[in-house]
C-alpha cells in the first residue's frame, strides 16, 4: 500500500504536550507533514508547532490565526488517571465527554476534516477479554464511563474514528509510560510489584503511528482496535521488558490487583480484539517483543 502524501494531510493534534500527542507529533513531523499541536499548561520544547489552546475558549480564533486548515484533528485530550476520574468526576466529566463536544465543534470549521479520537481497553468489564468493537461496552468505573460518552460523541459525525487502544512509549518530559517506569526502576535496582491477573495487549506508539498512517490512507472510520497481538499480564510485561535490558527480573513481583487498594474498580482482563482492524489493513498486528524493540534508545 502506497504511504500517505506528506502534502495530502495538515495534522492537527490536540493535547500534544501529554504522552501520546507528543510522539505522534514527533512521527508525523518526520515523516514531512504539515503538523500543528495544542497545549494548554505544558509548552514543551518541539521541532514542531504549537499554539496554546483552550478547546473550551479560543480554539478556533488561535488555529484560524495560523492560516492552518487541519485535514486531520487527532484527538488526545483526556483525563486518563483512572483513580482521579472516579474521585473528581466532574474533572473527568469535563476532560473527556465535554472536550470531545467542543472539538466536533471545532470540526465543523473546517468541513473536509476528519477525528480521529483516542478512547481506552478499559469501555469493558473484563471478565472474558478479547473484546470486539461489536460488543457491548460494560465499564466498571467512571473512566470507562466518560470514555464511551466520548466515543459516541466523536461517532455523530459519520467519517470520524475512534481508536481503542493501550499504548506505552519511550520517556516523556512530565509523564512517565509504564515500560519507562519499569525501566528506571530496573536501572536503579528498585524491587517493583506488578499485577499477575491484569491482562492487556499493549503496542508501542511507534506502531501505533505506523497504522494509524494506514488508517488515515484508508479512509477508516467507526470504531476500530489498535493493540499488540500478544496478550499477557502487566507482570509478564514487566519480565519482558526486563529480559530485553538484560535487567534483574527478580526485582519484579507479582501481586493481584485485590491485593493494591484501588480506589477504582479496574477490569481484569483488558485485552482486545484486533481481527477488525488486521481485516481492513490486511496487515498483522506487532507482538509485544517487536513493540519492545522499538524502545531501544529508552532512557
């Protein structure tokens, strides 16, 4: 499949200063497209362009005023601390159902733009796993919760897309991936404990950028998973993650999430079902040693 123009698409990417927005901005920058983030408290120092942006305020004034007319708007404004979003709900309220509102408002300046919004593993109960998008969503707590409001607002405009995903990533300037927190706890020779009954089936963000690229190309929209196609516990992650920095796997281990006093209830088994998306790109999903491996300047 032919790759995507660099002069076809202008990427917007709202929330680029967190995680998961600033190293798809990075990606797509060097990959030559037109790329523009937002921030709203983090100005982090980029390669690519920023505008401070309150979706809830100024947003259309601040990317007009750039002469940007965004073909994509990626998505990645969230409150993703599971805990927080069942203590403070209204914050979560406002982060991840009210945010997504405003961005399809945003969307309707620019008519031949396209979301692509970023949703969670954690829209089901967890009790079997290997969730399909056909499914019923379950949620067991509020994050679960606000995140399908989310997709379903996201979901009335018929070419939009919503990504179900659990990503990690190489290290951020103010916050942490899991497998960097692994890592730097492995490197200093700190014992960690992992949960052992915790299923997911992560992916690199690098992979996650690959097909996300393919998606956009394709012309996807609806609700689509882009996971890892291994499926293990977040303590067998952790033993991975060891074993490829020949580090002390004996520093990890494992507990059950019973065992850790959550305020949150979290869904045991997170994995989802990837047959749809490898369908539409008749391509394969990464396992989780491939996706490790493109970790390998971590730190």
């Amino acid at each position: 499949m032919q790759r995507p123009n660099s002069n076809d698409h202008n990427i917007l990417i709202l929330g680029s200063s967190g995680l998961l927005g600033w190293n798809l901005a990075k990606y797509f920058l060097q990959d030559n497209y037109n790329v523009l983030g937002t921030y709203l408290s983090h100005n982090l120092e980029s390669e690519f362009r920023q505008v401070k942006l309150d979706i809830f305020k100024n947003s259309l004034d601040n990317i007009q005023g750039l002469n940007f007319n965004p073909t994509v708007i990626i998505n990645t404004i969230a409150c993703t601390s599971v805990d927080e979003c069942e203590s403070n709900r209204a914050l979560a309220m406002k982060l991840n159902v009210e945010s997504v509102s405003k961005v399809v408002e945003l969307q309707k300046h620019f008519p031949k733009s396209k979301i692509i919004h970023f949703s969670t593993d954690q829209v089901q109960d967890g009790k079997q796993g290997n969730f399909k998008e056909s499914e019923l969503t379950e949620p067991v707590n509020f994050y679960g919760e606000t995140k399908i409001l989310g997709e379903n607002i996201a979901l009335k405009v018929e070419n939009n897309l919503v990504i179900r995903t659990n990503f990690f990533a190489n290290s951020h300037p103010w916050r942490q991936s899991l497998s960097n927190w692994i890592y730097q706890q492995l490197v200093e020779k700190k014992e960690l404990k992992l949960f052992e009954d915790n299923i997911f089936n992560p992916i690199s963000v690098k992979f996650l950028y690959k097909y996300l690229q393919e998606m956009i190309l394709s012309e996807l929209s609806g609700v689509y998973h882009l996971c890892g196609s291994t499926v293990l516990s977040k303590y067998d992650f952790g033993l991975k993650i060891a074993d490829y920095y020949r580090l002390d796997k004996k520093l990890i281990t494992p507990i059950k999430v019973s065992d850790k006093k959550l305020l949150a209830t979290r869904p045991l088994n997170m994995s989802l079902n990837i047959q749809k998306i490898e369908n539409a790109l008749d391509m394969s999903m990464p396992s989780i040693e491939n996706s490790i491996a493109t970790l390998s300047n971590q730190g």
